[in-house]
C-alpha cells in the first residue's frame, strides 16, 4: 500500500500519464442543455479526463447521469458551453463539419444500442459505413473480416431482427470496429447482456483494443463489463471522477485513509 | 479484499459525542437513542455505558451532577441514570472527527454515523467526504479489475474455477457498482439541500 509519502508522487506519475500521449482529452467541459424557458439541465460540469493512445477506459453511471452526453461531446456532435474537448491536440469545436465528417469516418467511430431502421443482413449493416469510402466488394469484404474476428461470421446473412442481444451486440461492435478507428466510442452496449457474454464480449474487446492500439472510452451502467479496463471512471449529474491508473499488480491505493485525520 | 466496514467501536466515541452534544443524556437513554438513529449498523446493547466510561477518564465527557438525587426508571441503575454532557475537549474532539476524511473504505457505516449527526453549516464538508468516498470506491472496483485481468489471462478460460471466477468476481463489482451509486446519488441530494439551506428553504433545521 502506498504510504503517507507515496501519495502526492503516486499522483505527480498520474499527470505525467495523462499529459504523455493523450488520444482524446476533456479539459474542463461543462454542457448544458435548456429546459423550458427558466431552467438549464447541467449534463456536463467541469469535466476533465485524458485518455492515452490504447488506453481502456469505462464510465460507470446510473442512468440520464450523463453519459452518453459524454460521449457525444468525444465525438464532436455536442459542443461545450465552456471548455474543451480535443482529439490529438485540435479543439473539435473548432473543427469545420468536413473535418469533423472525416474525423467520424476514419477515426473515432461511435457505437450505441439502437437497432437500424431497416431490417437488412447484419453485413450489409456493418459494410454500409464503408460504402462511401470503398467499392462495395472491398466494404463487404472488410465486414466479413471484422465480423469474423468477433466471431460473429456465422450470422452475417442473418436479418438484425433475428439476432439475440449478445449477437446484436457483436454486430453492432463490428459496425465501429470496420472503419479501423483510433478511438472506440461504446455507449452502455452490455447493458442487456448476461455474465458470461460481458466477459466474453468485454475480453474480445480488450484483446482487440491491445492488437490495434486503440484507444476505446464506453459507458456502461454495469461494473462487470469494466473488468477489462484500464480505468474506471464514474459519473453522476454531469460530475465525472476518474482514478489513477492502479498499479499492475493490482495493489490498492489508500487514498485518503493515510492522511492526516484533521479539519 | 478490505470488505469488511470500519467497526463500530473505532468511532463509538464520536458517535455518542455526537449525540450529547445534541441533547444531555445518560447511558440507558443513549442506548435506546443509538438503537433509533443508527439501528442497521448494530451496536450492542450496554456499548454507551463502556463509552462514556472511556470518554470520562478521556476528559472528553463529565456527568452534569453526579450527586444529583435521580430517581432512575424501572430496570434502569442510578448510574445509568446519570445525565453527561461533553466537555470543551469533547465537543473540539467531536467536531474534528465530523470534518476529517473516513478512516477506511466502505466508509458505510462511518459515513452514516456523521451524515446523521450533521449540521446544515457540515454540509460542504461532508459532501466533500462523499466525493472522498466515491474516489476510494472508484480506485477500489478498478484495483480489483486489475487483478481479474491478471488472474484470468494467466489461468484456462474452459475450466471450471475459472467459470466460477466469473460469478465471484461480479459479486464484488456488483458491490462497489451498488456502493457508487449509491454515495453519487447521496452526493447528489446533499448538494440540493445545501442549496435549499442556503436559499432559506429550511425553515426547521435542528
């Protein structure tokens, strides 16, 4: 356990670990929304995070605790009210819509649990984020690719409504994996799956993420499907705490309790 | 994995500092007070009479009037009868223990005992003890993915202990996950009362 002395170097090593080679990083972000006429609804307040170039991070949450505000404002579709949010460095407030356009394209690939309006087979879901960029041979190819490596190849002819949650949930990993990102974005995609298929899915993904370096930032309101993590972060009214990174053997940091028991 | 709360005795005295300072009383009332404001958590009957015992010969508290002619209720000894109150010292002890961080995590019963004993004007502090609370919690559900992760690519997937690791492990996520939330949404709600406090809402605050 880090002493009383251990303390304030542990998190001197934490600021050096965030500065170092930041993906993406909140600089303290706050955002807003309107409700009604007299009241302001706070969805982000003051909210500063780095996340490193393959780094693993998990936001725990209740829900409407701003979670997926927050991963909208990752992504470039909701701005801070004050603040910043950047991606390598560049404000993306500041990014034109083609640049952001190209960004979401090519790089930071964004994933929710909501189903497609239509009802096609699952590689026309996953190859359709392609099809503006490549000739549809080459699209199709690379989510056969992508679905194969999740696993999920077998249901690739399957329509979305006949899949189960845990296949719904690979198919829809594939639709951000296929573009090859740099950053990850998963909005609470394990919500509705069992033990067995978070750590299956959350192992999948770890092992990917560390094959790639790929930086992946999700929400989720269930602890187990953090286990594969780096970092786990929580979030409640827009207020978001994230810890330093643990040590790799897993020791525990007394943060408080080795502090002086004063006013 | 340092489940276990912090024990009551560690933080008895400052639990019945706390409630002398809200209202003079002796060891039986005490007891019965404890069993009221603090009944999850358990303390034995006949713990406020060891305590005042300590906080006595601590100089933390002294009785009101010890020669007093008291007429104790049935099945209630005069010495349990004496009413105490906190010294100088006690209260100054007292008020420390209200605004320093929790001893150890959970914190749930520590927590508990000064969120119950607190005044409007410890608000800030004890919201800032929350956020203590979460940070401890948050490190802690980490620390231990760290673990699993070694744990589990060190061991065979297929085999049984490492199947039922699965059902272990989400166990104790699903503790700290359910301790989070919780100490957020405390977080949450201490803060509107503050700002109701502070906006002359409360109009009864004792």
């Amino acid at each position: 356990m880090a002493g009383l002395s251990g303390w304030p170097a542990f998190a001197g090593c934490l600021i050096l670990y965030g500065a170092m080679d930041a993906l993406l990083s909140f600089q303290n972000a706050s955002l807003t929304f309107p409700r009604g006429h007299r009241h302001v609804v706070r969805a982000l307040a003051d909210v500063s995070l780095d996340l490193a170039r393959g780094e693993l991070m998990a936001v725990l949450a209740g829900r409407a605790q701003g979670k997926t505000t927050l991963l909208r404002a990752a992504a470039g579709f909701d701005k801070p009210v004050r603040g910043k949010v950047l991606y390598k460095g560049r404000d993306l407030s500041r990014l034109s819509d083609r640049q952001l356009s190209g960004l979401l394209s090519k790089q930071i690939a964004f994933v929710e649990p909501i189903g497609p309006d239509l009802d096609l087979p699952v590689i026309s879901h996953v190859a359709l984020p392609l099809l503006a960029m490549l000739s549809e041979n080459v699209a199709y190819e690379r989510a056969n690719t992508t679905l194969r490596r999740l696993g999920a190849d077998e249901y690739a002819d399957q329509r979305w409504s006949s899949l189960a949650d845990s296949e719904r949930v690979l198919a829809t990993l594939a639709q951000g994996l296929v573009r090859e990102p740099e950053l990850l974005l998963v909005d609470d995609l394990m919500a509705t799956l069992g033990m067995g298929a978070t750590e299956q899915i959350g192992r999948l993904l770890h092992t990917i993420a560390r094959e790639e370096e790929m930086s992946v930032l999700m929400s989720t309101s269930d602890a187990e499907a953090t286990t594969w993590f780096d970092r786990v972060a929580t979030l409640a009214g827009g207020e978001l705490y994230v810890p330093p990174p643990s040590e790799p053997d897993g020791n525990v940091i007394d943060f408080p309790s080795d502090q002086p028991r004063s006013a | 994995m340092g489940r276990t709360a912090t024990a009551p005795g560690q933080f008895g005295g400052e639990v019945i500092l706390g409630l002398l300072t809200e209202e003079l009383s002796g060891s039986y009332q005490l007891d019965r007070r404890l069993a009221e404001r603090f009944g999850s958590v358990g303390y034995a009957n006949g713990m406020a009479k060891q305590t005042l015992k300590r906080l006595r010969e601590a100089g933390l508290v002294r009785p009101v009037d010890a020669e007093a002619d008291v007429t104790p209720p049935p099945g209630v000894s005069r010495a349990e009868a004496i009413m105490y109150e906190p010294t100088s010292a006690g209260i100054k002890h007292f008020r420390r223990w209200m605004w320093a961080s929790i001893t150890a995590p959970p914190v749930r019963e520590e927590l508990h005992a000064k969120i119950a004993l607190c005044q409007p004007n410890d608000m800030p502090r004890m919201i800032t003890l929350v956020r203590e609370a979460v940070a401890v919690c948050a490190g802690r559900l980490q620390d231990l993915n760290v673990e699993t992760q070694a744990r589990r690519k060190r061991a065979d997937p297929e085999r049984w202990s490492s199947r039922m690791d699965v059902i272990v492990t989400g166990g104790d996520q699903a503790w700290w996950e359910s301790r989070i939330k919780w100490l957020q949404r405390v977080r949450i709600y201490l803060e509107q009362e503050w700002r109701a406090y502070q906006a002359g809402l409360h109009s009864q605050v004792a």
